[in-house]
C-alpha cells in the first residue's frame, strides 16, 4: 500500500466494533493500522489514535487497565463519566483525561447525545513499566 500522511474526515472512515457496548471506533493511526480494511489508516511505531462515538447509554462495559499503554481521551461533544482509579469525572468538549499505565479505568456516555472524542494511546515496551 502507498505511503501517506494524513488520514481525512476519520468519523466517516468504516466503524469497528472493539468490545464497548454502544460504542464505534474508527482506527485512524496505530502500529500495523492499514489494512485491506482500513485503506485510509496510517501505520505508526507506538502512538494510536481512534476517532470514537457512543449512543448515549454506551460505555466502555467493566473497567479494565493496560499494561502496555498510555491512553488518553479528548472530547470533542457530548458529556463523558470517566473513572480512572479511584477519581471519577464528567467531562465534555474541550475536556481531556489521562488513562496511565495498570490503572483501572471506565467510561461511558452520560448525555443525550452522541459522543464524539478521540482515544489517544501510546503502546510502551511491557519491561519500561
């Protein structure tokens, strides 16, 4: 596949399920991120980036933690529940939540409308942790 650098219109590329009930992620850049499935993604070393939207009501479903990342989400609309240890926050547009590494974490839509954000992560080496 061609080389680019620069993914357009990401939340209008094909939606992915990845396990969030009432959730679709569009995988825009990641490690190995192109495929026949997504023509438009573009391969990274370790950062990722999905576009992300939730109906409301849709959550990330139990809380979980990564070992071998470091993620974030930035809200572009909606209302967000975000718990990360044991701090919870709502947060909204212009809003961004850091997720570090084994920390337990979950998130779901608390608005009436859609969510939009993006899920930002960068995949560490398992032995730096």
């Amino acid at each position: 596949m061609k080389t680019e650098f620069c993914v357009r219109d990401g939340f209008n590329l094909p939606g992915e399920f990845h396990g969030h009930p009432g959730g679709v992620s569009r995988v825009i850049l990641g490690p190995s991120a192109q495929s026949t499935q997504r023509p438009a993604a573009l391969n990274s070393e370790r950062l990722v980036i999905h576009t992300n939207e939730y109906a409301p009501g849709g959550g990330s479903g139990d809380a979980h933690a990564h070992s071998n990342q470091e993620q974030a989400f930035y809200i572009l609309e909606g209302r967000m529940e975000v718990t990360v240890g044991d701090k919870t926050y709502e947060v909204g547009p212009g809003d961004c939540v850091l997720l570090p590494r084994n920390v337990m974490h979950g998130h779901r839509n608390i608005g009436e409308t859609p969510l939009k954000f993006l899920f930002i992560s960068a995949m560490l080496d398992e032995a730096s942790g």
